[in-house]
C-alpha cells in the first residue's frame, strides 16, 4: 500500500511541476521547414481522396494570443493543380499550461478550425485534423528554427 501512495504521489508530483508553455517560448516568426516529416517541398493528402495539398514554403508567426500563417498550397487533382483559397489565415492562441492551440476560420470552407500546436526546441509543430485546409488526414506542418 505505501509503494502504490509513494508511485501517485509521484506521478502528481510530476504532473504539478511540469513547466508551461509560456509566451517567451514561442513568440517569433518560423519558416515552414516540413509536411508530414516530409522536406519543404512537400505535400500531404488532399480531399476528395487521390489529390494532394502541396507547399513550396509558408511562415507562421506567433504573438501572444494571435497568430499569422502564410503558404501558397497548390491543390493538385488528376493532373490539374491550381493555387486555390488562401494565402495568409490568421486567428487566435488559445489553451494554458503545455497545451496551445490555434483557431481560425478554414479560408477554404468557412468553417471553425483548431490545430493543436507544441514547441520543440526550437521548433513549431502544428498538427491540423482531416478536413481541415483541404488535408485529407491528419497533417503534421513543423516550422523553424525561429527567425531573428
């Protein structure tokens, strides 16, 4: 019995001091670097299913509470691709602690999206759901090193 008090006492312990992000740890402006672990060029899959979603390069900047995302993605379909819907989308950071997110409106649909966002090291890893920006599955975009 004392083991097992000893273990969560622990783990709570462990929980409570986990440092939180704070705004000095990502406040800056990051190059798109990758697309699904992928190099820049890179894409990653689109809707409906069999297109892709590729990007020559982007920035995401981040201020406290806002962000800016700029990328040119080209949206490639049997054969045709085109520059289509957006070029710069910017909305809100919201969350505390170790968990950030961005919300903003899908400049390709209208609807409310929410990207998860992490810090590590010196880079930005946001992660978008399905559907979100025409990406067709998860998709994970790292941008960095931050920019002096």
């Amino acid at each position: 019995m004392a083991t097992r008090n000893l273990i969560l006492l622990l783990a709570i312990l462990t929980v409570a001091c986990r440092e939180s992000l704070s705004p000095a740890q990502y406040v800056g402006r990051y190059p798109l670097r990758t697309v699904n672990a992928a190099p820049i060029p890179g894409s990653a899959p689109g809707t409906p299913t069999g297109c892709t979603v590729g990007f020559q390069s982007g920035s995401l900047a981040l201020a406290e509470g806002v962000f800016s995302l700029d990328a040119a993605p080209v949206y490639c379909c049997q054969g045709v691709c085109v520059i289509n819907g957006w070029s710069s989308m910017g909305g809100a950071v919201t969350g505390s602690g170790d968990y950030l997110s961005l919300r903003a409106i899908d400049p390709t649909n209208g609807a409310t999206i929410e990207a998860g966002l992490s810090v590590s090291g010196s880079d930005v890893v946001l992660s978008f759901p399905a559907g979100a920006l025409g990406f067709g599955a998860r998709t994970t975009l790292v941008f960095g090193p931050k920019q002096q």
